[in-house]
C-alpha cells in the first residue's frame, strides 16, 4: 500500500527522493517522510500530501545535501496518520533510519519485549518496533547491519518491504522484502530501492526484482549482494524495463484518470496485439500454450480476484461459461483462502490483479499451489509476485495505471478474459465457427467504437451535472452487464463519495425498489440484446415510482429513449463483448460528478492503488 524510494550515488538524494515520492504517492497518501544522512539522520515526516513534506522541509531552513537517503508516502494501518506515525522511523539510539511497507503480525509481542530491555517508543506503528528490534540485535550481538536485518527479520511474522540505513555505516542501504514488493535499481555508480518502478525510470531501466525473504545490500563501492534469509548468497539476472517516463504523465490532461479513460482504444487494442488475427480467424494466448491440453480439460476454473478485478472476473466467469463450457466459479481472494475451498489437480486457478501484488491473491495462490492445482495469472505489472508465483499467464499491456479507481486496467483485463474465453471455446469445440469468427470481428472492432463513445464526453458531463447532489445512486444491468453495474457503483463510491449499489436488474423488486423516488438516480445498463424486453419493464418499474433514470442503450434505440430522463447511446455489439462499452460511459459519469463535487480524482480518499496488506 505505501510507497518506498530510497538512493544511494553520487548526486543530491532528496530531489531524487522527493520525485520519486511524487511518482509513488498513488500508494498512498496519508503522510510522507524523508530521512538524509550526511554525517547525521536529518529526517522530515508529515502528515498529508508530499507537498506538505516538501513545504515543511523547505520551512526548515535545514541543509537537504545528502547522497543517501530513503523516502516513504504512507497509507495508514498501524496508527493513525499523524506527523509522529509517519515514515521513516528512527531507532532509540539514533544510528538507524528505517521505512517500511506492510504489516508486522507479532510486532505488540516484540514490543512488550523490548520496553522489558528498555526501549522507548514516540509512534503507534508496527515499523518503529522492526527498527527498535535491529537496534537491540545489533548493539547485542555487535552485528553489522545487514546481519542485524536479517536476525530480526527471522523473528518476525507478517508482510514487510523495507529499507535501511545506518549512520556510522554511511556507504551502505539495506532493503528486503516479503509479500510486498520492492524493485533495486542500478546505474553508473548509483543504486535505488523502490516499490516499483516509475521512480526509477528516469535515471536507469535496468532492475532487479527481488523475491520474498530475500535482502539486499547495496554499496557506495559499486557493488551489491543479494541474500536470501537463510544467508545464502543469490544471483538473479538484471531485468530491462519496458517502460517510458512519459507513460507515467499527465499528458496534458486534468486527472490521471481522465487521461487513462480516453488511453483505452489504444490499451484495449494493446491487449489484443499478436493474440487476435481476424484474417487467419484465431485468437490465442501465448501463455495458454504450454498448458493448453491441460486447460482444457479443466474440470473447473476459479478466478480469483478482489475489487475492480473481482468484477472483471464475473463477465469472465460469463465468457468461459458461455463460450468454453468450463464450469467457473469467482472467488473473492480474501475469503477464498479462509473457507477451506475444495481444490483438485486438474482445477485451473486463474488469478486477476492490475498490480499483481495483491496480498490476498497472493496468499490464496499459495494455498491452491499447495494442492496442485494449474496456476494462470492475469497481470498487468510486469515482474511482480503474482507474474512469478503463478505456472503461466498474460500480461494486459495497459501500461502503468496512476490513478487509484482503475479504468484501463480493467477493460484490458476483460479483453485478456475474452480472448481466454474465445481460445478454450474453439478448443473444446463448443462454439460455432461462424459464431467465433463473428465475435473475432466484432471484438477488432471495439476500440474503434470505445474511440466514439469518448466523443459523447460533453453529455456525459451535462448528465454528471444533473445529479451530482445525489447522496445515492442504483446501478441496474442483466447479463453480461451486471458486472458493469456493480463496478459502475463502485466508481461513484471510489472517487465522488456517494453511496451507490450495482443490482441485478431483476433483483430490483426484492428489496432495492423501496429506495427510489424522485431523489433517487438509477443507472440502467440497457444495451443488452438478449434481455431487452426484460429492462425495457424494470425501467417502467423505476419511473412508476419517480425515479430518475438514466440509461446506457444502443445506438438507435427509441423504446427506451422515450421513457427514460437521460440516454447515452453507445455503438452495438454481440451480447458477450457489451461490458467493454457500456462500462466507458459510466467511468466518465463518475469522474465528472467527482471532479464537479470538489473530490481528489487521482487520489480519493482512505484509498491506495495496491493492497498489499490483509
């Protein structure tokens, strides 16, 4: 969930720290913190934005020079955010500076342990107990630093990233990681430890992704070792970074987000790139390949999944069944891993993360690894845990997603599912040549009618105008697009703070029904072919009881049109491929109601973009 940058080199540390904390403030934003060295800690915290660190910091009227240091943007678990909560966290004797992204299970066992040996605590957190507990190994055993990280780290039980620093050993940081990610970057005689990666493409594109319960040290020498907890030394091979600064950028936009909307004919038609071929009429999934007999002889497909990607994966489940004949199920991951699930050899597990680090994705591909299950994931980051834990997979290709309510990364998602769905159905025979060779068409062809629907933008913004005093929403949809409903509910909530619930449309009537008057707006997902007649009713339903309705529909249509207060008509498609338009509007909707309701877009609030954390 936090962010961590860390440098050592040759140039000034805190302009590159601060960048880099700008860079990763999507992970969270509750507070932010910098600690230098040179000859002494200088260490900032404040609560809020990185802006207030930098005001502060300024104020200070303190020399920033340093050639080391570490920086951490926070999103609060242990303790609430405040000044003294804020990373990074010092030790009691004043020699180490420590941040630290996730949570120590066992750190109130520890702490009552080292208060017992004398320790004095200033913060609520789990992190101030870690470098308390390095401090006493170290002065204990007389340990140099790397060795004191790692005695500590043996005794303790959770999730951590972390880097290190220790002032009477100033050429030197010390990062490690379990369950949370934490990326080394290397040039010309300078190191950086980041979250990921957009701090560190500026200066160099060459990383190394370190793995769960390995440490790294790196030296003002040049030189760095990698060791797992066991003390065994490491070689892992340097990574090229496929990504550009300018990918990270506004581009001119008003909002990360706005500018991620409108990326999508381009990150769709990305996702879909070598994987569809509309003239030789296939759709493959190189990942798919070295497993494919196994796949499809799948017995049952789980996805697993949590948020945004939790809705990807219902249309997913749709598309396998439908198209493939694979009896799916769709799994919250937190839950899945607790309720003793029914797990077999020949089950395919398909996990679906933006970040792939999703710390109870992860967990439960752990547990279903265990019984030899075939593990497939859907990703969008390239090297992250769940790229590596998993026996094969896709990259979505959406490019790095800033803004916290994802967009982009889920119709890349969906367009990966589709193609899965597409592969398996021709596979197993259960889908009509014609049908198929219908759906490759038609599935070329959305990011050209995603392309239109952004031209409706302005009445998009006109509606958003019309009910943004609203203090709740309904969000209807059948088929194929309930899905779309309960993730175009899910928009409001993120980013304007409105309470709003998806439905299936005929659910309407078993209890939500009671909440519509003339206050009440309700979304209705009508471009569905199948079931047209049956939403044309539920949206009588809604306006014999005066409320406001607002439809997506195709283009063309005068059924609904007449009866509803607002329509978006959108470009028309086969039944299967409808949520890859119909969730466009709604992303648009949520966005203008937000920006016109005074609400951080890119950053909403108690929010970070990866939960890395339980």
């Amino acid at each position: 969930m936090c962010g961590i940058v860390a440098y050592l080199g040759n140039k000034e540390a805190y302009p590159i720290i601060i960048e880099g904390l700008r860079r990763l403030e999507y992970r969270g934003y509750d507070s932010a913190g910098v600690s230098l060295l040179n000859g002494e800690i200088l260490t900032f915290k404040k609560k809020g934005k990185v802006q207030e660190l930098v005001d502060y910091a300024d104020a200070s009227e303190k020399s920033l020079d340093g050639t080391l240091g570490i920086g951490h943007t926070r999103w609060a678990t242990h303790g609430k955010p405040n000044d003294e909560n804020a990373h990074p966290h010092v030790s009691g004797n004043g020699r180490l500076s420590l941040v630290h992204n996730g949570i120590i299970e066992n750190y109130d066992t520890i702490k009552k342990a080292l208060v017992e040996l004398g320790h004095s605590f200033q913060s609520d957190t789990d992190t101030e107990v870690l470098v308390h507990l390095i401090e006493e190994l170290q002065n204990r055993d007389n340990l140099d630093l790397e060795e004191a990280v790692r005695q500590a780290l043996t005794k303790v039980v959770g999730a951590y990233a972390i880097v290190v620093f220790d002032k009477d050993d100033p050429d030197k940081l010390v990062g490690a990681r379990k369950s949370s990610p934490l990326v080394l970057g290397i040039n010309d005689g300078e190191y950086f430890l980041a979250s990921d990666a957009s701090p560190i493409i500026k200066y160099t594109n060459k990383v190394v992704y370190l793995d769960d319960e390995e440490i790294v040290t790196v030296k003002r020498d040049g030189n760095y070792v990698i060791k797992n907890i066991e003390n065994e030394i490491l070689n892992h091979d340097i990574k090229e970074l496929d990504l550009k600064l300018e990918e990270i950028e506004k581009a001119g936009y008003d909002h990360y987000m706005l500018k991620e909307i409108y990326q999508q004919p381009v990150t769709i038609s990305d996702s879909m790139k070598g994987r569809l071929n509309v003239e030789e009429g296939w759709a493959v999934l190189g990942g798919m390949q070295q497993h494919l007999k196994r796949m499809v002889n799948s017995k049952k497909i789980t996805l697993l999944a949590c948020g945004t990607s939790w809705h990807a994966a219902l249309i997913g489940e749709y598309l396998i069944e439908e198209l493939a004949r694979i009896p799916t199920e769709v799994e919250y991951a937190s839950e899945f891993r607790y309720r003793n699930p029914i797990i077999n050899e020949d089950d395919l597990i398909v996990a679906i993360s933006q970040s792939g680090e999703t710390a109870d994705t992860l967990a439960a591909l752990k547990m279903a690894k265990e019984k030899g299950s075939l593990l497939y994931g859907i990703v969008n980051v390239v090297g992250s845990s769940i790229a590596r834990i998993t026996d094969s997979g896709s990259y979505t290709h959406a490019g790095p997603e800033i803004g916290v309510a994802s967009t982009k990364a889920f119709t890349s998602q969906v367009t990966v599912l589709t193609l899965m769905a597409l592969y398996l159905g021709h596979e197993r025979g259960t889908i009509s040549a014609s049908y198929y060779n219908q759906l490759l068409n038609e599935l070329a062809d959305i990011p050209t009618k995603v392309a239109r629907i952004l031209e409706l933008n302005e009445k998009i913004k006109f509606i958003a105008g019309e009910i943004r005093n609203a203090h709740n929403a309904l969000y209807l949809g059948r088929g194929y697009n309930f899905p779309i409903a309960l993730e175009g509910a899910l928009k409001l909530k993120e980013i304007s703070y409105i309470h709003a619930e998806g439905y299936p449309a005929a659910e309407m009537k078993h209890g939500p029904i009671a909440l519509i008057d003339m206050y009440m707006p309700v979304i209705v997902i009508a471009n569905n072919l199948s079931s047209y007649e049956k939403i044309v009713s539920n949206i009588q339903e809604v306006k014999a009881r005066k409320g406001i309705v607002i439809a997506i529909v195709s283009e063309g249509d005068t059924a609904i049109t007449e009866i509803a207060d607002f329509t978006i008509e959108i470009p028309e498609t086969s039944d299967p491929l409808t949520p890859l338009l119909s969730v466009i509007p709604l992303q648009l909707l949520a966005y203008h109601i937000a920006v016109m309701r005074g609400c951080n877009v890119d950053q909403p609030r108690n929010l970070a973009k990866s939960v890395t954390v339980e």
